[in-house]
C-alpha cells in the first residue's frame, strides 16, 4: 500500500514534522490516521512452525504490541536512539535504566541535584545490590574525573537540577565518562526530546518522565528510556526480564499529546518569560531560578546545549520572608492549583524547602522557596493571581 511509503525515519526532518508523522503508519491500519490502541495478552500464530521459529512480529501482549511499538518508535525516532522502551513512570524509567548498566561491585555516580526519588531509589535499591552510590556537585564538568575509580561504570546527569535548577556542562562529563568506559544516564524530563538531545551530547540512556511534557495533560503516568546504540542490549534485556508493560490506554494517550507537544512547549516558554519578568521587579521576590535568564548562572551552558526551556522554574522569596508568609502566598492563588508534578496545560505551585535536600554541596538559602509551573493560561491572568497572593500574603 502506497501509504506504508510515508515512513519518516532517517529523512533528516525538522522536529515538530517529525512528530506529526512518526510513530504511525497508515498503511498498516487500513490508512486510518492513529494506531490502534490494542488490548492484548495472547498473540495467536498459524502454526507450530511460526511459534519455534520466532519470526513472527508480535508474540505476547507484555512483549510489545502496535501501539506500545508506535510509541517507542516515536520516541527513537526523536532521541536519535537505536532504540526505546516504555516505563510505568518517569521514576521506573529512572530505576530501569539505572538497573540495565549497573551491577554488584559498581560505583555509580549522581549529581547532588538529583529528583528526590531518584535519590530515594538509589539510596534503598541499589545499596543491596551491592553498587556503590556517590553524589557529586553538578557543577562539576570534565573534573569529575577526579571522582572515577576503577570500578565506576556508570555517571547520571539531571539539567536543570531538581528545584535549585543549577545546568551541568553534559558534554564535558559525558566526554570524561567515554574516557573510561561508563554509561552515561541523563534525567532530561524538563527540557523534553525537543529542547535538549541528550544521545547528541554523549548520553547513553536518555530519560523522560513522559507524565509531564509528553503526556502534557496531568492524566498519565508514564515514563521513556531512549538508548544508545551501546546501551541497547542492556535496556532491551533488562526491560523484558522486568516484565514491564505500559497500558494501551496510556500509551495512546502518550502519543496523542506528543503530537502537540512543540506548540504545547513554545507557549509554556512564552508564558513563562512573560511571568518571569514580572515577577523581577516585585519586592516579595529575591532570586529567581530558570537557565532561560541571562542572569542564571546556568544560562551559557542553556544557551550551548539546549534549544529552549519549559515552563519549570523557582523563586525565593525575599530575605526575612516567614513561614506563614510564604503558607499565606500559597493558599491565597486561585488559577495556580497546589499540588505535585507538572507538565500539564494548568499552572501549579508548590512551596520548597531548600534546606537538607542535599549532601555532596552546600544549598546556601535557608529561605522560603516556590516552584512554579508556568500552563497554558494567558499570563495576564497568571500575572494577577500571584499579584492578589503576594498582596494578601505581604499585608
Ligand atoms: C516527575 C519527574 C520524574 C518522575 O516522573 P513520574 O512519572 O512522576 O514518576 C523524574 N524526573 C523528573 C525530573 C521529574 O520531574
């Protein structure tokens, strides 16, 4: 059938093209324009010699079907990675792939800034494993080297840290992780496929907590791991003897917002700066957290490594600011919903407390801190609820 022509891979597309195509083909399904979303255990074969030979393309339901595959394919597509696999969510993408490159005797280094469950994993699974876990500061670059021992065999990376939203220079590490045979993972959920590439800059397993850009409609938990060609074999193996298997009904819907997910991220982007700047010159605010700010500390590597920033951000409150304060600033929003994780068309906020959520570097403010999302709301009304909030909080 002529529409099986319409394959996108390996065209050299620009990305929101790529994303409008990849991960179906109409051809397979009668030319309808999404795959199907197929609920399966049992895949039937015609006969006893098709099932010893395993040549046929789908053999059980926690295996694979048409529409987990559509959806690995997309994602491969857009990392450039030889392949990928689906995760239950962002953290068992984090733990899948940490387990796929990691064994006994291992020293595994994290930078400091690592999501909090990721350091949750890392300090309760993967000591019983036998894998020593060290925590680095992220702003370390090509001098990580002087952490590497003869048994380090893998190297995390997370930019912009979790909350604190400090870049690390990714190619640098990744360079000195090459130098001695490591893995190297990277935790890109804030910039997503489209604003960071981590395969491009030496990463060897890319991942995604797809719950929130991906997904994009705070309905889903899912997760992706996108591979190297060397990193591969170890996620595909790991992946199937875990028994991992995504829901059709997610998958699909995974899909379907990452076909928006460009339009979705370029106004997240605007809105953000549009808030951001606005709230620079109000006197509740002191520093402001988002590598997107020429005057972020991060913002040069931002600027090299990535192609735009998402609606992610923190901000202290000015110094002296109280507890009640800042529980006042909170419960007073009205469009901002307090709650966790992000990603979705709504604007959220949490409060954040700086203080001993670190253990490799000093997190010097012991103020009170908020991590905003930046949704799909016109920042002019955004703009007046923080407005009313700081009024009522401050008074
Ligand atoms: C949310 C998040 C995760 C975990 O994703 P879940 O789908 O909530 O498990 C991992 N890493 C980062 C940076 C996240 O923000």
């Amino acid at each position: 059938m002529d529409l099986m022509q319409k394959k996108t891979s390996g065209k050299n597309l620009q990305p929101d093209t790529v994303l409008a195509h990849t991960g179906r083909d109409p051809g397979d399904f009668h030319g309808f324009v999404n795959p199907p979303v197929v609920h399966a255990s049992t895949v039937l074969y015609p006969d006893v010699e098709t099932m010893a030979s395993g040549g046929q393309r789908y053999s059980y339901g926690r295996r694979g079907t048409p529409t987990t595959e559509a959806l690995e394919n997309a994602i491969t597509e857009l990392e450039g990675a030889a392949g990928s696999r689906l995760a239950n969510s962002g953290l068992n993408a984090v733990a899948l792939a940490c387990l796929s490159c990691l064994k006994a005797g291992d020293h595994f280094l994290i930078p400091d800034t690592a999501y909090g469950p990721t350091r949750h994993f890392a300090d309760t699974v993967l000591p019983n494993l036998n894998v020593v876990v060290e925590y680095y500061d992220p702003a370390l670059g090509e001098n990580i080297r002087s952490l590497f021992r003869p048994n380090t065999t893998a190297v995390f990376v997370e930019a912009p840290g979790s909350l604190t939203f400090e870049m690390q220079d990714i190619p640098a590490i990744a360079d000195a992780a090459k130098g001695i045979g490591a893995t190297v993972l990277m935790d890109n959920t804030w910039a997503s496929p489209l604003y960071c590439k981590p395969l491009e800059l030496g990463v060897d397993l890319s991942i995604q907590a797809g719950t929130k850009y991906i997904v994009g409609h705070s309905d889903v938990m899912l997760g992706t791991i996108a591979a190297s060609a060397k990193a591969w074999p170890g996620l595909n193996s790991l992946h199937g003897a875990m028994g991992v298997h995504v829901a059709p009904d997610d998958v699909y819907l995974a899909l379907r917002g990452l076909r928006t997910m460009s339009v979705r991220l370029e106004r997240h982007y605007k809105n953000t700066m549009a808030v951001i700047d606005w709230l620079r010159d109000r006197p509740e605010v002191g520093a402001i957290r988002y590598p997107a700010l020429e005057t972020d500390p991060g913002h040069a590597i931002w600027k090299r490594d990535f192609s735009g920033a998402s609606g992610l951000f923190a901000f202290d409150f000015k110094e002296g600011t109280t507890a009640d304060q800042s529980a006042r600033f909170f419960n007073t929003l009205n469009l901002f919903g307090l709650g966790f994780s992000w990603g979705g068309f709504e604007s959220l906020a949490i409060p954040v407390k700086l203080k001993g959520i670190r253990t490799a570097t000093q997190v010097a403010p012991n103020f009170q801190s908020a991590r905003l999302h930046i949704g799909l709301e016109d920042p002019k009304d955004l703009i007046s609820d923080l407005e009313q909030a700081f009024e009522k909080a401050f008074t």
